[in-house]
C-alpha cells in the first residue's frame, strides 16, 4: 500500500475537504483527488461522499480510517527502528509548540539523554493541528501542547501551568502607554474573552497573531509589546531586550503532555518522570518572573481568568 495514498486518505477526512488536504499536504487538489482515486480502486470501496459542503467518509470510509492509521504507525515504526544508530535500541520522538521548547522542550531532552542513554530521540515542532496529526500517524510520540485536542488513542496529563505576562520592548512601560504599540496575540478563546472583559482598553493596532510566542521575535524588532508566556520570554527580560509592564494581569496557561496510548509502558514512565523533574525546576524560574512583576507593581498583581480544577485532570 502507498503511504502516499493513506497519508492523502486521512487529511482528507480530518479536514473535511480536498482543498483543505491538499494545502495541508502542499500538493494541488487534483493530486489529492487522483490520489483517493487510487486508493479507493485499491480497496474496491467509496471511501468519501462529495458535496459542495466538502467531502465526508461513507461508511466503508469510516471502517478503514483506523487500518489506515495503524498501517501509518507500523510503517513509521518499522522505518524508525531499522534506522536506529549503533549503540541505541529504543526511540522517542517528541513534539512541541515553538514556545515550549527553549526552556521545557530541550531540557527534556538533556534529562532522556542522562537517564536512558540508549534512548534516539527526534523532536518536531508544530502547531496543535500538526502535532495532533503526527500523534495519531504514529510518527510522534508524545507532544506538549497549549491546547491540546481530545482524540482516541491519546492520553493527556498536565505538565504546569504557565503565564501570559504583558511585555514591551522599551524600558519603563505603564499599561497606558502600551495600548498604542500592542499587539494582540491569539491564545485561545479563553484568553480572548478574558482579555475583552478585564483589559477593554487595551486596543491592538488593528493586528491580531495567531502564532504563539512567535510573535516574540515580531514585537522584539518592532518595538512594541504583547502578551507571551514568562518562560518564553524570561530570556529576553533578563538580557533587558523586553520589560515586564507594572500593574498588568496575568493570564494562567495550562502546559500539557499528550501521549500515544500504544507507547511502551516503561519508556513512558521514565518518559513522564524526566518531564516532571523538569517541570518542577522550571516552576521556580516562572516565580522569579512573576515575582519581578509583583515587585514593580503597585498593588496585588490581577489573574485573567480562572482555570477549572477539572482542566487539570489525567484524561485517557
């Protein structure tokens, strides 16, 4: 079977539509139609009903979207171990968000790398749709996400919360000044609504980012100020590139780890125990930030928001 042709197969039914695969998958949409031409000749059966609206499984369609994945996920596997370097006999593969890895992502790793020696491992970066792709082809094993998707298969566990703080790139910003030179960006709904309700004076300039700590490097050379994580962004205020702005709330971010069910049992809990060692020593370097914060406000520092007890469950 072409991998090709079930990798086509599955963005199709995740996106709903040919168009949307084929710019997933950076193809034209008559190669992903020529593509689930093929691959329905191959299997004998309909695999999609097509409409304007889009394209949705048939029923045989849905009956063969999880042989798909599994035919994926073997062949990643089997890829993946054949090419394991001499000295090495298991895998991991791990995926992040662009802001988690500097200070969580990496440092994951220097933790594998020290305890289990024989461990190859690979990272990928990506966004939630990408990430979530990769995990159910198989071809990552365990991410860590901001806002991670519910699908079966995976499990999610939270890691830490961390915290959206306001930051400007010039020195001695007040939350007035900021409101000419902000950008807002987009970290969920969550974020946007508590945003509106607390902070309804803080205009962007007509720009909205919707590409996470991203868009530090954006305001870093622009001279202007957004909400960023204060991991992300603690490198920055300590080389005294960004500065914490007095007075402005904070906005907790739950960080979470979301792995493949099939993952070998021991793999994954020497896994979670280095990215809980891990966790735990950032949590102090998150507090020096919001401590700074604390100090350079006037009064108790304001929260956007309330997490729910019930977002930091273990989810299977």
């Amino acid at each position: 079977m072409d991998i090709a042709l079930l990798r086509t197969f599955l963005a199709v039914a995740s996106s709903g539509s040919f168009g949307a695969a084929a710019e997933r998958l950076y193809v034209t949409q008559s190669a992903v139609s020529l593509r689930v031409k093929r691959l329905e000749e191959s299997v004998g059966q309909s695999l999609f009903s097509r409409s304007k609206g889009g394209a949705e499984l048939t029923s045989a369609g849905r009956q063969f979207e999880p042989y798909a994945m599994r035919m994926i996920r073997v062949w990643e596997e089997s890829r993946q171990q054949i090419a394991l370097p001499d000295g090495y006999d298991q895998y991991l593969n791990i995926g992040a968000q662009y802001a988690l890895w500097p200070r969580l992502g990496y440092r994951w790793i220097d933790t594998l790398r020290r305890e289990v020696p024989n461990l190859s491992i690979r990272g990928e970066v990506g966004m939630t749709e990408r990430l979530t792709r990769l995990l159910l082809e198989g071809t990552v094993h365990v991410a860590l996400m901001y806002t991670p998707e519910m699908r079966p298969g995976l499990t999610l566990r939270p890691v830490m919360e961390d915290d959206l703080v306001l930051v400007a790139c010039w020195p001695a910003a007040s939350i007035d000044e900021v409101a000419n030179r902000y950008v807002f960006v987009d970290w969920g709904p969550e974020f946007s609504q508590a945003h509106a309700l607390q902070l309804p004076g803080l205009t962007s300039l007509g720009l909205v980012l919707a590409t996470g700590a991203m868009a530090g490097e954006f305001i870093l050379v622009r001279g202007l100020s957004a909400y960023l994580p204060a991991r992300f962004a603690a490198r920055y205020i300590d080389s005294g590139e960004m500065h914490l702005v007095p007075d402005a709330p904070v906005f907790p971010f739950p960080v979470w780890s979301v792995w493949r069910n099939d993952l070998d049992p021991e793999l994954a809990a020497k896994a979670q125990s280095c990215l809980s060692a891990v966790a735990e020593s950032l949590g102090r370097s998150q507090t020096e930030v919001l401590q700074e914060l604390a100090g350079l406000s006037r009064g108790e520092v304001d929260v956007l928001g309330k997490m729910l007890d019930d977002d930091w469950q273990d989810y299977s």
